[in-house]
C-alpha cells in the first residue's frame, strides 16, 4: 500500500520492511522486536516505532475508493485474507510500543 503514498517514498525500503514486520508482529500478537530482529535488521525497535505508527495510520484511516485492486488481490484466501485484517487501535499501539 505504501508503494503508492509519496509520503513513504523517502523511508529506505529495508526500514519500512522492518517497520511493517513490527506492526504484523505487533497486531497479531506475535511477540516484539527481539535482539536476533534488531541484530539482522540493524534497527532498533525504539527506531522503528515513528514509521509503525504512520503505517498503522495508513491502514486505519485509508480511503475506500483508493487502491481497489491491491485491496481486492490481498482479500483473497491465497494471500492469507491480510487486507481484511483489522488495524490496531492507536492508543492500544501507543502502549505496546512503549512497552518494548
């Protein structure tokens, strides 16, 4: 989805890769940023969690008549149904993230 929003075209891609699998992490309840994660990827979680919380806007307050087609491919059953996942609340984000 960011690959249309100029406003993510200036994050590196491995730090809006990292940024999404803390957030997918996060709304799942797979556990945080552990050090192997920060190691590998070379951020820290306290790095990531400004872009986190932009992406997880992204996905709360995102226009309905935009990005059909991306929308459409990833509520297919093939791709996990992911687009119909629900975003995290924000405060409930705010406070996880500041936990880890």
């Amino acid at each position: 989805m960011t690959l249309q929003e100029y406003d993510y075209a200036r994050e590196s891609a491995s730090k809006l890769a990292a940024s999404c699998l803390l957030l997918a992490l996060t709304m799942k309840n797979l556990g945080g940023w552990t050090p192997t994660l920060e190691y590998y990827s070379g951020y820290r979680s306290q790095d990531l969690h400004p872009l986190v919380k932009r992406l997880n806007f992204l996905l709360t307050y995102q226009p309905h008549d935009k990005l059909k087609a991306v929308r459409t491919k990833y509520s297919h059953r093939v791709f996990f149904e992911v687009a119909k996942v629900t975003p995290m609340d924000m405060l409930k984000l705010e406070e996880i993230l500041k936990s880890c």
